[in-house]
C-alpha cells in the first residue's frame, strides 16, 4: 500500500497554486528471487534478509552461524516490484520524476516495463524523467545483482593490474573485492561484524510532479564575517524549470525569532537553475550561538525560504538554522618542531571527548528511531560530545544528524572509503564524484558535523604499504589515492562548503601531508594531525606505551558482550570461552587469546569450576579489562592537553574505538547491541567528566593532575585517601591546599614519592593498600572519585570476597540500589539480565560500606521484575 500522498510545500490563500504533488511508494512491494522459486512480499525501505525474516522463511540472521548459512542470499539475484495508482491526475503536471533516496545497490530500473536507468551507488540519490511514460496505473521493477558478483567482476575487469586487499582476513568469513562497489564496506564483513551484502531499497523512493519549476534541493550554510562583526546565512537553490520561457518571482527568508524578515528578486531560466542568497544578519540582532554538549546551549532557529513565482506558484521550505563557526587550527607550537591539531567552534578550544560510531545494524530498516537515540542518548550520557563517524560504513540517515545537533554531538565525518586501495577509472571516480557532491548538499546544513575526512587509514595503507606492493608499482598506486581524495574528493569539498575544514585521510598529518603531495611519510607522528594507536601486547596499565600525540581518533581494546546478550543468539553447547562458537563470532586474528593475555597481566583468571559461571566470569574479566585499559589510555590523553614533553603533547582530543555494536560479538564497543551499558560506558561517564582528577605512577612518583573541561577557572582542593584491602575505613586521608585550575587546562595538584605516600599512613605496602582521589570546588563542584592501583590486583593482599546485599525500590520512574558491602569490592558490576536500562553508575570500586545506585528503565517494568533479575559480582567473586 502507497498512502504517501503528500503536498510539497503549505500554500497561502486559495490563489496559491500547488508546488506539486509528492506520491511516496514506501510500504509493502513484492520481492522474488531471479528464478521465482522464492515469492514473498517485503517492505520498502528495506531489504531481503529483513523480508524472508519477517516471512517466517530465515531464523534471525544473528543467531549463531546464520552469517554463514545465509550466505545465499546476497549470492542471489533479488527483484523488487510494484503496481501502483497515481492519487493525482498526471495529465494537470508538465513533468513527472522518480526519485530514489537509497537503492541497495546495483539495480536495473523498469518503470512500465521498460528500463530507465541503472544504479550502482548506495551513497546516491537518484532521479529519473518518466513524464512521457507515466499512466494511471504503472508497475515500477527493480531487478537487483549481487553485490558480491558485481565486486567480483569489477575486479576482474580491472586487468591492468590489481587493486588490493582482494579478500578480508579468514577469521572474518567475509566477501572479497569491497573496494570495487560503491557500497557498506562493513557489509562484506568487518573484525567486529558479519558478512551481510544486503539487497533492497534502504530509503524513501517517491513521485514528484510540477509545472513551471521545480525545487530540487535547498542547501544553508551560516557563517561569520569576522570584519564586519555579521553573521550571514548563504543559501542555495537548485531548480527545474520546465517553462518554456524564462519564470520571475521573488524569496522571502524569514527567522521569526531573530525578527528577520528578507526579500530577494530572482529569473529561473530554462532547465535547471541555481539561486544563491545572502541573508546578512545586522550585529545588533542577537544571534545565540550553537555549542557542543558541555559547553553550552544547542539554540537553533526556525527559517521558511518562500519562493512566489510567475503563475502563482509558491514554494516554501522550513528549517532549522543554528549559528557556529569551526576552525582547525594547526599551527607552530613553542617547544616542538610539528604543528598543533585542535578545534575552535565559536573561537573557544575544544577537547574532543568520544568514540567511532558504526553503522547500527547490518541491516538499516531496523534502525529505528528510539534505537538511535538510545545510542546517542547513551554517547551524551557517558559526557561524550563527538563521534566519528567511521569511513566503512554509511552516511547516516537524516535523523542521525538531527538529534546530533540537538544533543550537542560534534560529527567528525568521514567519507565511506576504508582500509583498502580503490580504482581510478574514470567511471569509478564519477560515481565518487556524484556521491560526494549529494551527500555534502544533504549534510552540509547540521551544525554537529565538524570535518569531513576522505577516508579511513588508507594514506597509511600506503604510506606504510600494508598490502605488500613491489617498490617500482608503488607510484601508480599513489597517483590513484591523490587522483581520487586529493584532485576529486577534496575538490568538491572545497567548492561545495567553505565553513568547515577537510583532511585528506584519518589519521593523517593535515597541513604536512598536503605539503608532501597528499601522502606524508610518517601518517602516525605524533608531532601533526590525528593518530590511531592499537597496541594489544603491551601492558596497558603502562601509560608510557601510549603515543603523546595532538589528537587521538581512535584506540581501544575488546571486550565480549554481557551474557544476557549473548544467550539471545547462541544455545547451551555455544556457553563457553573456547567454543566453536566463541570462535566464529571473534572476527579479529587471535582476539580471544588477546583479551585473556592483556587480562592475565594484572588479574588471575577465573577459576569457579561451573562451566557457565567461569564462561560468565570470563565474559565479566574481558569487560574489566577493556575498562581500565581504555580508562588508563584515555586518562593519559585528557592529561596531556597543556604540556608539551620532547616537542609532543598538546593532546586535543580522544576517541576510542568504537561506541556501538553492529552484532552480538566480541568487539571494542562500550555498547552492546542493543544498547546495554558494557563497564567500559560506565567508565567512560566518569573519566569523561568534566572535571576530573588523573592519578598515575612516574619513575616511584605519585602524580594527580587536576582536569578541566569546564568555562571558568576554579579553585580546586584534592583529596587523597588511602585504604587497606582489609578494611572499608580509610587509614590516612589528606586534603591539599586550594589550587586553581584554569579554564580547559590540565594541572599538576598533587606529585609524592609512592613510598614517602605510604610511610604517612603506617601499615601500608603496595600490595595491602589502594588509593582513592577526588576533587571537590569552592561552588560545591566535585569531581567522580578516582583510584589507583599500586598493585596489579592478582597480587594484591587482603583482598576478600565481599558480601554484597542489595535493596530495591522505586523513586518515580526510577528504581533506587541500595547497596550494602562487607568489604572492599573492586569493579562491582550490577546486572538485571535483558531488562533495558541503565544505571547511574556501576563497574565502580566500593570503598564505603553503603551506596546508593539509581536504575534508569528504558521501558516499564518494576521492582519485582529487577529482583528477580538482579545480580551482582566483584572482582573476587571469579575465583
């Protein structure tokens, strides 16, 4: 069923003539396979695999080793059809188009029964002219080629030489030749998810019908006159005239709240037509400015552009306009030979505080909307405010950006290029091309994104040469990444929007590698641009492993997912660490071995002899683990910010990898799927506050540095207790005289030889006693508490297993933990199973006896159900 109709812009007074009418063809369609033997019917969007699975005629595409035995259906052939009534009569319009937001991906288009087009790009729009062809009743076809074929045979073709990686590591059960279709890299598989080359219509497809002209698409962009102290809004305006003579008229840009109220004379001519305006805004009128979460308000404005043109033809548009600027900033630093790294938005320097988004599922009609914004909720939450939006998998839907600015997320946007080399033909670099320009005009108005970067770790693929290319092919490989990033990509960036900067690649050196020709040498100093740092053998407790770098996009350490996740998708014989199944869904080389070996460095492995409790212990140790390895990494970033040490620091920014999880696996993501909290999120809120102290260990020394994301500066007081394993009583505590913390800078509050530490407080040895830290303001500010191990916690003595009791009651919407601890309990995890929700803190070290915890469901539920579901372990437990 079609029941779309819809009227493209609000007309005023009964002589306005209609923009034209909008017939959307998203709901129920029939989808077969090329030979008929399968016929169901499917939704659109949507896609194959969601269509057999809602059919009853696959199991959950997630369940256990279903990404193997579906492997058949993106080998297949798939064709999409439907037969409509136009609501409208088609004889009153000059001009009908068909108009496709998404297609999944390589398509050949039948509209009444002959073929309009082709597509092969899933980052594209599409458009066609069926004006001659239209009729009351019309059948529109899509007969679809698997993506996995088409890759294939786009790399065959590609005979002059060959354009690596040709397959994905073993371990990931994945499809070969990615690199040659415009389409989710993920999708034919990643290390932290499956091989699901899907098929479908993956986003709105629509009639539109007009007379005279026609409104394509409308694009803004603010931007500040830094001379005349003004701001100015630019606007853009593609349209169709399908006049036969030139069309007059006159735009009216209105912002009620600003009291803004401009017209502008415009002529269309023939054909497609761009209008450009300039609303300048006087520098009386206050313009409240939007602001990354934390550090302001998000305060946006609603705008109509209204078109009255001859013939009585009216067209408006309504949007939100919000006013930033953005600038990176690379520039000499006093004390290192490299350049500075860091964003200003509205001129005030940002510390970057997030994580890498991934595509939400493997398959996108089932990213709803409560689903997104549980996961950006969640980001903003953990006091996150960027994500990077991570260049293997897809530009996100709209909505994604709308609540992006609206919860006050920067958007480091990356375009969909990963990890591989990719043709330069020049049919390959039109398509890139086509793409880049649509995304850029859809995008390009959201004030959260802040860079847009031309591809993930492919200027280290070659830079460092990865896939092994012989020295004297090297040169053609080359020419290809600058022909497609720097001499296309970079090109309609730079044309299309001039309020935020581009880099060629991430990481990358910005400014040196554009003066080395687009690729720099070394992509991973630390002296310019971002890094990526993975380093799973070294011991993470060991901040020196860590590169001092400007900004850090990404780095992180796995974990596995919650049991209640796991058991969703797995059956008894799967509940263990060494099972087949366990193996299947570790996707990176040797991952499992790695997780236990970084964990085996401070911690003793469980020991309970219950196969389930030690499957779930382990599941627990990988949580704990990722946690404080990412804590102790994160920390040393957030504190490095205002020195510089052998020329490196000044570290601007710090996002790990990754945020959310595709599927139920193993993976760096501190959100399961399905948006349960993994320890490492919990983490994350406290070591992301805004203020914050940082304790580690140099050369015997005992360090705190005091951390300040916050707008004033603030008298600050530490306060440092240390306790014995034993006792929940602290044996000594000292409060350090009241120092001042400038506004976003990090500052040295405490500095003690360890040894003289412990000898203030008596009995007291690094393996008997841990240190517990907090800051608290002269304005009732206070910090998370900090700790710091003195010890790795297998040696630790005194530690028992402590009794935890729990009382459970309702506040409200929310449910109140009332805890009770017979002992000092390190990384106590609380767990109601698969009842959704968070809490306000867990994975915490308890130091006092009682503690109160808040439940937040994200559906209803009630105490008897959580009491039921409730359970709670600390590190002791596992033995």
């Amino acid at each position: 069923m079609h029941l779309h109709l819809l009227t493209l812009v609000a007309l005023c007074g009964a002589c306005c003539v209609a923009a034209g009418p909008s017939y959307s063809l998203r709901g129920s369609w029939r989808v077969s396979n090329r030979n008929g033997s399968l016929k169901l019917p499917g939704t659109v969007p949507g896609c194959v695999h969601s269509a057999l699975y809602q059919r009853g005629l696959i199991q959950d595409p997630y369940y256990r080793y279903n990404d193997l035995h579906y492997r058949w259906i993106s080998l297949d052939n798939w064709i999409y059809s439907t037969d409509f009534k136009i609501p409208f009569n088609v004889s009153e319009w000059q001009k009908v188009k068909l108009i496709f937001e998404g297609v999944d991906t390589v398509a050949e288009i039948l509209f009444n029964n002959v073929i309009i087009g082709k597509t092969n790009n899933m980052f594209s729009g599409y458009s066609f002219d069926i004006t001659g062809m239209v009729r009351d009743t019309n059948s529109l076809k899509l007969r679809f080629q698997s993506a996995v074929q088409y890759a294939e045979l786009q790399s065959r073709a590609h005979t002059r030489y060959s354009v690596p990686p040709n397959c994905p590591p073993k371990e990931q059960n994945g499809e070969c030749h990615v690199n040659f279709i415009r389409k989710e890299q993920c999708s034919f598989s990643w290390d932290w998810g499956p091989s699901f080359p899907s098929q479908g219509i993956w986003r709105d497809v629509r009639l539109e019908a007009y007379n005279i002209s026609h409104l394509n698409h409308l694009t803004f962009s603010t931007m500040y006159d830094n001379a005349s102290l003004e701001w100015n809004i630019e606007i853009e305006a593609s349209f169709d005239v399908v006049s036969s003579k030139p069309v007059g008229g006159q735009v009216t840009v209105a912002i009620p709240k600003l009291k803004i109220r401009q017209q502008y004379n415009i002529k269309l001519q023939q054909r497609q037509r761009v209008v450009k305006l300039l609303v300048k805004i006087s520098k009386e009128v206050a313009v409240e400015t939007w602001w990354p979460r934390g550090h302001g308000n998000q305060t946006g404005y609603s705008m109509t552009v209204l078109f009255e043109l001859d013939g009585s033809l009216n067209i408006k548009k309504s949007a939100m306009v919000y006013f930033r600027t953005v600038q990176l900033i690379e520039e000499p630093i006093e004390g290192s030979s490299g350049r500075s790294f860091y964003f200003k938005i509205n001129g005030l320097p940002i510390f970057l505080k997030g994580s890498n988004w991934i595509p939400a599922d493997s398959f996108q009609d089932k990213v709803t909307s409560e689903r997104l914004h549980r996961l950006l909720q969640s980001a903003v939450d953990a006091n996150m405010n960027t994500l990077r939006v991570w260049g293997g998998g897809i530009y996100e839907q709209d909505e994604f950006y709308e609540l992006c600015d609206e919860l006050g997320i920067m958007v480091w946007q990356d375009f969909m290029f990963a990890c591989a080399l990719y043709p330069a033909e020049k049919s390959f670099v039109e398509s890139v091309r086509a793409e880049v320009a649509y995304q850029i005009r859809r995008l390009k108005s959201h004030p959260s994104i802040i860079i847009w970067s031309g591809n993930n770790e492919n200027e280290v693929a070659l830079s460092i040469n990865w896939f092994h290319i012989k020295h004297r092919d090297l040169k053609t490989y080359i020419n290809d990444y600058v022909t497609l990033y720097v001499k296309n990509i970079r090109e309609i960036v730079l044309s299309e929007d001039k309020t935020r900067p581009f880099i060629v690649s991430s990481p990358t050196n910005g400014v040196k590698t554009m003066e080395e020709g687009g690729i720099s040498k070394d992509p991973y100093s630390s002296l310019y641009g971002d890094v990526h740092f993975y380093d799973y053998a070294s011991d993470c407790w060991d901040w020196q492993v860590f590169p001092k770098a400007r900004l850090v996009s990404e780095y992180g350490y796995q974990s596995w997912p919650s049991f209640s996740t796991l058991e969703k998708v797995s059956s008894k014989e799967d509940w263990s660490y060494t099972s087949h199944f366990s193996l299947h869904r570790q996707h990176h080389v040797n991952g499992n071995n790695e997780m236990l070996e970084q964990a085996q460095l401070h911690f003793r492995l469980p020991q309970r002899t219950d196969p389930l409790l030690k499957f779930k212990d382990t599941l627990y140790l990988t949580q704990v683990m990722q946690a404080q390895c990412v804590k102790t990494e994160t920390e040393f970033y957030m504190r490095s910010r205002s020195e510089i040490v052998d020329g490196k620091g000044h570290t601007m920014g710090a996002l790990y990898w990754q945020l959310n999880d595709i599927w139920q696996a193993p993976s760096w993501a501190s959100l399961e799927y399905g948006g349960k909290w993994k320890m490492l999120h919990y983490f994350a809120r406290r070591f992301f506050a805004p203020l914050l102290p940082v304790g580690f260990e140099d050369k015997g020394v005992f360090y705190v540095y005091g951390v300040s994301d916050l707008h004033r500066d603030y008298n600050t007081q530490l306060t440092v207790r240390l306790y014995n394993w034993r006792s929940l009583e602290p044996l000594c505590s000292l409060v350090t005289s009241s120092t001042v913390i400038k506004a976003g800078q990090a500052v040295v509050l405490y500095e003690k030889p360890v040894l003289e530490l412990l000898g203030r407080c008596g009995d007291c040895t690094r393996e008997t006693c841990v240190i517990s830290f907090h800051l608290s303001t002269d304005s009732d500010l206070f910090s998370p508490t900090n700790y710091h191990f003195l010890s790795s916690l297998k040696d630790a003595k005194g530690l028992a297993r402590a009794n935890i009791t729990v009382n459970i009651s309702q506040k409200g919407d929310l449910f109140v933990f009332d805890l009770k601890t017979s002992a000092i309990a390190p990384f106590v995890w609380l767990d109601v199973g698969s009842i959704p929700g968070r809490f306000s803190d867990n994975g915490f070290l308890m130091i006092e006896k009682m503690r109160s915890v808040l439940f937040y469901p994200w559906k209803l539920t009630s105490k008897s159900e959580l009491q039921q579901a409730f359970s709670v372990t600390s590190l002791a437990d596992i033995y």
